[in-house]
C-alpha cells in the first residue's frame, strides 16, 4: 500500500488524488489543508456570484469522498506550530505540495500601504468569508474606486463592487459583507490597464458580465482604444483578445445613458503614485502609456490623477516559501523536474509539487489537470522504491499523539449544515461562516448526516 500525503485541498490536489487513486489500486491518499474547509480557491476565490463555477466543488467532492481518499483539514504544515515538512515526509512514502501562490505581487510605488489601498486578494477573501480576511471597511465612505489591473480577478471585483443587495442576497456572501456591499455609495469605477485592449488578460465571458449589470454603465474612450495597433485591425489577435476588442468596440460606440454606477475602463496608464488626503488614499496618479513596437509600453512623461477613495491592486500572485522545502525566489516556485522536488538539484526522493507552486501562477482551474497529471504520472513511476520505507499504517493517529486535530470529512459537512442553517435564518441560501471561532465551533458538533 502506497501511502500519499497531497497538501492543498484546492484544484491542484483533488486532481493530484484523483489521478492517483485512479491509476493505481493500492494508493491510500490524505489530502491535508490549513483551512478547516476544502476546495480551496474555488471556495474562497472565485466570485460567490459565479454559481456555475462555483458549482466544481461537486467534482472535487466526488475526490474527497473516494474510499481511498482522506480529508484532514485544520493541518498546518510548515511554520510554527505547523507539522514540519520533514515530519510530514517521515509519515508518508511521498508528499505532493499543492499550495498554490499565497501572496500578491506589489506596485512598487509610493503610496501602496496608504489606508483604503489593499490587493484584490483581501478584498476577494473578505466578500469570500475566508477565515483570516479582516473587515477593513473597504466600501466604507468611497465613492470612486480604481482597480489597477485587467485580468479576470480585476473584474471580480470590479463586477462585486457594482453588484446591489438583490443581486448578491442569493448567493454564499456573508452577512456582513452583503451589508456593507449593500450600503456601498461606490457610484465610479475605474478598472484600468498599463497595456491596450488586445493585451488584457481577462475572458469574453467575464468582460461581457460588467455590461450586464442592473443599473450600471460600461463607459470606454475610443481615443484611448484607437492607441492598440491591435484595436484598428484585430484580425491578427488571439480569438479570445479579437472578442474582447469587438466588446469594447460595442460599447466605446454606446452613447452614455445615464445610469446610477459608472465602470470606466482605461487603458495604456500606469500607477506611479497614489496620493494621499487626510492620511487616507485619496487619488492614482498614472503615467500616460504608449506601445513600444516590442509588445510592451514606454512611459510619455504625461499624467493624470484619477480620484479614488478605494484602491484595489490586481496585478498578480505570488507563491511564498514553505519551510523545509526548496525555493526559487525569482519565479516564486519550488524548483522541479517533471514535478518531483530538487534539491541543489537533484532529485528529493518522496517529494513532489503541483498546481501554482510548481508552475507559477498561469492558466485557469482545468489547467491544474494537465499539471496534476504530470506529477501524479512521476510519483508512480517512482512507486516501487518509495514504497520499501517503512511508515506509520495511519499517520492521523500519529499527528493526534503529536497535538494535532484534524476536522474530518465529517467535520466539514457539519460546518456545511451549519451555513444551511445560518442561510435559512437570515432568509437566503447557504451563507459562508466568516471566521475560525465559528468553524471550529461547527466542526465540532460533527454528526452523521440526517435522513
């Protein structure tokens, strides 16, 4: 029996303990996660108003609720307090890391840390009901909000700030952030790009979603449009990047109506201060961008400030070192062959990676398959030798003598009655648990479920 630890309960790792399980009979896999909650960033990072993508924690549940497939949330690995990677590797014939890109990247300009400018990744986490958001009143007195990127997590948000109460009552949000989402007076939003039209990240799909908003406009500068050699001729683009130009194109023609909420969205500008009033984030000032005949763009020493008193950074991730294992501080991943670990380059016997922190934070969730896959095919190909080391016939037992508590499979459907039971209080549906007092609270009155 070929015993498996996968940590991460995100896409990365039920794909990583799928394809185990899938292709070999005798492996037994435990999919451990810091959170008491799986599923990762499809939990606590795609938008509580993107029900159908949402709705891939089906899948991933079918992987967790696998016979030979284990869920152990509340698993700290790494770090104090945590179980040490060695330990983990002690416990188990191999170990796949799944943790993804933990951190965002930064502007690097004057200003960043000014109060009422945080990353879309905590205003993303806190409208998600992850348990370590904070409520930093991020609508709280703003009327106009810039969004410094144009990838799908920088329409997100922007879609989010946009939504009223009637919209987002239906889904998972919690309480508080409806409330204030509700009460928001955020009427100007501004989601701006350093690059043009045909270079921004985001999907069709996504992009199309923000002019259907009740109420709201989608405002674009033709002018500003017309500087993409892109926009003039975009047969040459990328089907997804040749969709986007005809949107924006539709609506640069859309004479403004006069709606209660305004998105604007800009291009070929860049952050390069944000200025301050009252000790608060008060306005961006950006740098006219033009192309640079090489893809990229060179600053035109023209500026503008654009008045915003919520500032939302949406210009990436980043993974972060994990303790006990190697790391490349200049892609932010661990450093590998076809998946398996190296150190000082060479292979680390039992230690694998997949997901972002192998690749870096690209694709979308289906590309953790492929990544998965070629991860999962290594680890088995190694099988027959890491197989002979001798390791605990139940690690779970072992980490309970050392202090640690995992929250079971039925550990987190309690914590899923108890947002059922929360949502039909408050007259909606499944409402998440915002922190970790009432998860753990929930998880501890696990019981079989009811007829």
């Amino acid at each position: 029996m070929l015993r498996v630890a996968v940590v991460g309960s995100g896409p990365s790792g039920c794909y990583t303990a799928q394809g185990l399980v899938q292709q070999d009979p005798s492996v037994c896999v435990d999919v451990l996660d810091r959170l008491p909650c799986p599923y990762g960033l499809v939990r606590y990072g795609v938008a509580p108003d993107h029900e159908k993508i949402k709705s891939l924690q089906n899948n991933l549940r079918a992987v967790l609720e696998h016979d030979r497939v284990r869920f152990l949330g509340g698993v700290q690995v790494g770090g104090p307090g945590g179980v040490p990677a060695g330990r983990l590797r002690e416990l188990y014939h191999a170990v796949v890391y799944c943790v993804g890109a933990a951190t965002d990247r930064h502007l690097g300009i004057p200003g960043e840390d000014l109060p009422g400018s945080w990353s879309a990744t905590e205003f993303v986490s806190w409208y998600s009901a992850h348990p370590d958001a904070v409520d930093d009143g991020f609508v709280r007195g703003a009327h106009s909000a810039v969004v410094i990127g144009v990838g799908n997590v920088a329409v997100d948000v922007t879609r989010m700030l946009a939504r009223g109460a009637a919209e987002l009552s239906p889904t998972d949000v919690p309480e508080a952030a409806l409330a204030a989402l509700a009460a928001s007076r955020v009427s100007e939003i501004h989601m701006v790009g350093r690059r043009g039209p045909s270079q921004a990240r985001f999907t069709t799909k996504e992009l199309r979603e923000l002019g259907a908003l009740p109420d709201t406009e989608v405002v674009v500068d033709p002018e500003e449009l017309a500087l993409d050699p892109g926009y003039a001729d975009p047969s040459a683009l990328p089907a997804t990047q040749r969709r986007n130009v005809e949107v924006l194109r539709e609506w640069a023609a859309t004479p403004p109506r006069g709606a209660a909420r305004r998105i604007r969205l800009r291009f070929f500008l860049r952050p390069v201060e944000l200025l301050a009033a009252d000790g608060r984030v008060a306005a961006v000032r950006f740098e006219r961008t033009a192309p640079d005949g090489r893809g990229g763009v060179t600053g035109t020493g023209r500026y503008e400030d654009v008045a915003a008193q919520l500032v939302l950074r949406s210009v990436g991730y980043r993974g972060v070192p994990l303790e006990g294992l190697p790391f490349d501080a200049d892609t932010g991943t661990v450093p590998h062959q076809e998946g398996r670990v190296l150190r000082d380059g060479a292979v680390a016997p039992g230690e694998y990676v997949a997901g972002w922190i192998k690749r870096g934070p690209t694709g979308v969730i289906g590309t953790n398959r492929p990544c998965a896959k070629e991860t999962v095919t290594s680890l088995l190909a190694d099988a027959p030798a890491l197989v002979r080391a001798q390791v605990p016939e139940d690690a779970v037992e072992v980490l309970r003598a050392e202090g640690v508590e995992p929250v079971e499979w039925e550990g987190w459907q309690a914590i899923e009655r108890a947002e059922a039971e929360l949502g039909a209080s408050l007259g909606r549906s499944v409402v998440k648990l915002p922190d970790w007092a009432s998860l753990r609270a929930a998880a501890r009155t696990s019981v079989p479920w009811g007829p």
